[in-house]
C-alpha cells in the first residue's frame, strides 16, 4: 500500500498511518497521532522536562489544559511534536519555542473550569508525515462514540516510577453528563466538561496526560480535538476521565487567534532637517507583532503547574514577624477596662508547649501537642469516605507543605487536612479541626519518576487559629544560617506510616523518631550508588531500626536550632527500605525551595 504524504494535502485529522486500535491502553506506533504534542520545561542545565500533552491545531498554534500552563512564563518552554519515544533521539521529532501562552480568562483553579489555553508557536510548523494537526469540531460529540486518548502519563492509579517514555493510546467512549455526575456525586460536571471511560474503570488518561487531545473520528476517519485532559481519577470504578469540550470553545479559539496574529502597519519618518520628509512603508505581508511577556523569569527550574494549581502573583505574603504568630489578629473595638487584662497566648513558629527531650532515639507514640505541626492529609475513597493519604506540614495559617507524590494528578475538593490530631482518621480527640484544600500548587519542575522537586503546597479554604495543638513549624530564612541543618545534627520525624518492612497496615497514632543528618555522599554510598540531588537531604542510621517509612510520605522532618525552635528542614519523600540497613530516609530540602515557597 502507498500512501501519499501529509505534504500532499492541507487536510486536518488526518492520518498517514492506518488506525487499528485496541480498547485499553496499548503503546503508539509512530505516526498514529501527529497532533499529539510534548510540552516540556528546558532546565537551566538543558534537562527536558515533561510536564503535559499538548495538541497541534495549525501550524502556529497548540490547545492544551489551563491547568498546566497557568502562573508561568513561555521562555524555558518547548513544545515537540512528531514524538513517540520521548527518551531517544527520533529524526521524525521537532521542537518548537512557546511565543506566548494564552490562558482562558474564566479559568478557575479550584473546580478547573474553563480549563483550556492556547499556546502560540514561535516559530511556523511543516507538516509531515508524522506532524499534522487535529481538526477543531463543527459540532458536539454524542455519548456512546467510541474516542481516542494518548499521552506519556502512568498507567496505574498511583504514581509510577517507572519510565514511560512511549507515547501509549486508549479507546474510551463517550459518556453524557448527566451519567458522569451521578458517579462523581460530590464534584461539579459542568456543560463545558465531556466525560469518557468505563463504568469499571481501567481504561484511562493518568496524571502525566493533562492538556493531552481526546480526538473523534467522523465517517471519512478525519481525527477532531473534542477533548482536553482535565481531571480524573485514573482508570477506577465509575471514575472517568473528564475533559474540557472543545465544541464550547470554538468561539474563544478563534476570537484569540484573531486578536493575537499581528498586522500591518504603516510608519511614517520625520528627519531632523528643516524641512522634514515624509517616507512611508508599508509592509505588505502581515508579520507577527505580539510583544514579548515582560514576566520575570522564574529563578528555581524548571517552570511548570502540571495539575490544580494557583497563578504565584495570588499566593498573599506575609505581612506579620515569621516568627512571632498571635493566636487572633482580628480588629475588635476599642475600649478603656479597670479589670486586669488576660494574657494572651502567643503561639510562635516552631514552639511546641510540650517540651522535646523527652524525644528517644526510636519510633514511639508522640502525645497530642508535641508536633502541633504536622497534619494528615485525607484523600475521599470512592465509597466517599476520606481515607488516610500522607502527611503534612502546617507552615502558616492558611498553607501547609506536603510533597508532590502525595498529590500530584488530583484535584483540591478531594482532600482534606486535620490537624491538632494524633490519629490518622481524626476522629477521637475534639481537639481535631477538619479544613477543607482550597488549591494545591506542586512544583513545576517535579517529576514523578526521580521525585526531583518532590514538593507541594496545600492552600486551605479557610484560616487556621492556633492553639495548644495547631502550631506551624517555622521555616529556613535565607537571610541567616542561624537555621541551617548540618551533618550529625539530630533531627525528627513524624507520621503515621508502618513502623517495619512487613507491617501491612498504617499505624493509627501519630509516631515519632530521632535521626541523625547524613552527608548526601555518605547517603549515596550506602544506597549504592543512587543519585542524591542537591534538592535532597538524607537522614538516618547506617544499622537502620528508625525511619520514615511508606505513610509518613509528605511528613516533616524537623530540627531545632539553640533556642528549641524546630524548623522544616525535610519533606519525607522515598527510602529504598523500612528501617533496614544502610538504607536512610531521603527528604526535599526544604531550604532549597525556600524562595519558590
């Protein structure tokens, strides 16, 4: 058979190379889907990052997920296209510069509404046999059309650490919007979202697939971008996949690509002669004119917001000493008293009023108020029940930390924080304050395979007022040194993972342990050789016996400095063992992430 290339024609959707597909999810061959894009971050040390799907719509322009492009500038962006295996070096593959992002005006961060942006290219694509755009819909998409999902996300539900480098495909159908929210019962399906998947679940688009294409064949096979990955749980029980509806936009796409194509302009000169001289020149052939953003370009690579995520210029500073917090600072009337007044307690970062050497080398249940500081993190089960999920870090009245693993791929609205709580499930002391997540904001340049930036902030909806029990830890400054970690320092961690290799259940209490600091050489010794990133901390003892193990994800490892003051110096992130031999825990250092907190 011989078929014409795509030089041979204009024609959107269309592809060179036939399409067998196989409902679940299957690798690519090349040439399959030449609109699927790979939007990447370019380090500052030329490391290509991915961050979402992307999907080619002409030959200057990308749609993609708001969700993956909003709060961040265009010019350590790229965006490659005519890619199957994003790790080698393929001569099909082509990359592009971003001249600017455009996202939806009404996007929301918080229930992803209106979760779409355009990218504009800077430089203009040639089609190929492997590089040939989508087809924007004249018309909605009905439920029961069988569509096509591709990207280079996980597979399973949870974070893979594997490397999925091969562009993979999946047949879902489409379901209707009234189907879809009687099964996410608890979320908002909105007209502009489209839903597909199966009432079983194991097919899907995952975490890594955000912005990627859900395309539509028609009658003639020609492929049209119905859907933006959006949300979703990955491949569960009545669990779809949910989209932005590309039909609803099509307004807005061709509105912006309008008012962003450039123009002509005519200019006239005047010399500095007595009699000036009027010259004007016109250019015949419109030339792109969009300014260049004037946004600052982040100083902490790589920049991106691969799932629910904030614009940085809406995260409030502080406007209060970091270290000294009150409990209450609403205004009240003022008002003269012969009665003697009451102190008022002021709670200060860092400061537990439980004193802290009674801590032992070794897990141990830790009383209510010794680390007021950490937090569980809940995620709701598909029964709707909120299960125990990672842990946390109260840094301010309204943001915790906790890491990117814990929750990167999933909304705000399914999580929620306890706090002043030894129990996981929060639900036997009344000293417990149940707060709704607001937004979560994970690291641009994390990534789910090395856990390189393996760190989040969690904005709660609501403000926190500190007691006994609810206190947040203080944080490095990058002022003073007089917070800094060094090797041999002891530290301590807390959570409510296992406490042995074997253990199968999550501890119900809160526990405790003492580590001490070890060098990052010494800590890839003793893991043989696994990289250990300047962005790492390691802690632990060589024999073993005490460490953060699986549950304790996202919790704190915190360290005091002369005056009792306990400080974030760590982010639990992963440990090759459980308290096993020569295998510590490794922490994002929080100090390094300071100025992008």
């Amino acid at each position: 058979t011989i078929f014409c290339t795509a030089l041979c024609s204009d024609e959107c959707g269309k592809t060179v190379v036939p399409i067998t597909k196989i409902v679940g999810g299957v690798q690519a061959s090349a040439g399959e889907w030449p609109w699927q894009g790979l939007f990447l971050k370019i380090s500052a040390l030329g490391a290509r990052i991915p961050i979402c799907g992307a999907t080619l719509i002409s030959q200057k322009w990308v749609l993609t997920a708001a969700h993956c492009t909003v709060g961040i500038t265009h010019t350590s962006l790229q965006i490659d296209f005519g890619v199957l295996d994003y790790a080698a070096n393929e001569a099909s593959a082509k990359a592009f510069a971003v001249e600017k992002i455009i996202d939806h005006e009404a996007y929301n961060n918080i229930n992803l509404l209106n979760d779409i942006s355009l990218i504009k290219l800077a430089g203009v694509v040639t089609y190929t046999d492997y590089i040939i755009p989508a087809c924007l819909p004249t018309a909605d998409i009905s439920a029961g059309e069988l569509c096509w999902i591709t990207g280079w996300g996980s597979t399973e539900g949870e974070i893979s650490t594997d490397a999925r480098n091969i562009l993979r495909e999946a047949s879902v159908p489409v379901l209707n919007n009234t189907q879809c929210s009687s099964w996410y019962s608890t979320f908002n399906i909105f007209s502009t979202n489209l839903c597909a998947g199966y009432q079983a679940g194991g097919v899907d688009s995952c975490q890594g697939d955000s912005g990627g294409p859900l395309v539509c064949a028609d009658n003639s096979s020609k492929f049209y971008l119905h859907g933006i990955t959006s949300w979703g749980d990955c491949a569960e029980l009545e669990q779809p996949g949910v989209y932005t509806r590309v039909s609803e936009y099509q307004n807005w796409i061709s509105t912006t690509q309008a008012e962003n194509t450039g123009f002509a302009i005519n200019v006239t000169f005047h010399t500095n002669s007595n009699t000036p001289q009027d010259s004007t020149e016109s250019n015949d052939t419109p030339q792109d004119t969009t300014p260049q953003d004037t946004i600052p370009q982040d100083t902490i690579p790589p920049d991106t917001i691969p799932q629910d995520t904030i614009p940085p210029d809406t995260i409030p500073q502080d406007t209060i000493p970091p270290d000294t917090i009150s409990q209450d600072t609403t205004s009240q009337d003022t008002t003269v008293s012969d009665t003697t007044p009451t102190k008022t307690q002021i709670y200060e970062c860092g400061k537990s009023l439980l004193e802290s050497n009674t801590r032992i080398a070794g897990g141990n249940t830790a009383p209510l108020g010794k680390s007021p500081w950490t937090a569980v993190l809940q995620k709701i089960s598909e029964g709707g029940a909120f299960q125990y999920k990672c842990g946390a870090t109260l840094i301010a009245k309204e943001w915790l930390i906790t890491a990117a693993q814990c929750v990167y791929g999933s909304v705000a609205h399914k999580f929620r924080v306890l706090l002043g709580t030894t129990y996981k499930l929060g639900n036997a002391e009344s000293n417990t304050k149940e707060m709704a997540v607001g937004a979560i904001i994970t690291h641009p340049g994390y990534n789910v395979t090395s856990l390189e930036n393996d760190i989040s902030l969690i904005k709660l909806a609501g403000q926190v007022v500190y007691n006994d029990y609810v206190i947040p830890s203080c944080l490095p400054s990058l002022e003073t040194t007089r917070a800094d970690v060094y090797v041999g320092q002891l530290c301590f961690i807390t959570g409510w993972g296992i406490t042995a290799s074997m253990d199968l259940f999550f501890c119900r209490t809160i526990y405790d342990a003492t580590v001490p600091v070890i060098s990052n050489s010494e800590c890839a010794q003793w893991l043989q050789g696994q990289d250990i990133l300047s962005t790492q901390l390691c802690a632990g003892y060589q024999a073993g016996g005490v460490g953060s193990c699986q549950g304790d994800s996202g919790g704190p490892l915190v360290c005091s400095d002369n005056s009792g003051k306990f400080y974030l110096q760590g982010v639990t992130s992963w440990r090759a063992g459980c308290g096993e031999p020569d295998n510590p825990g490794v922490y994002t250092k929080v100090s390094e992430y300071v100025g992008w907190i």
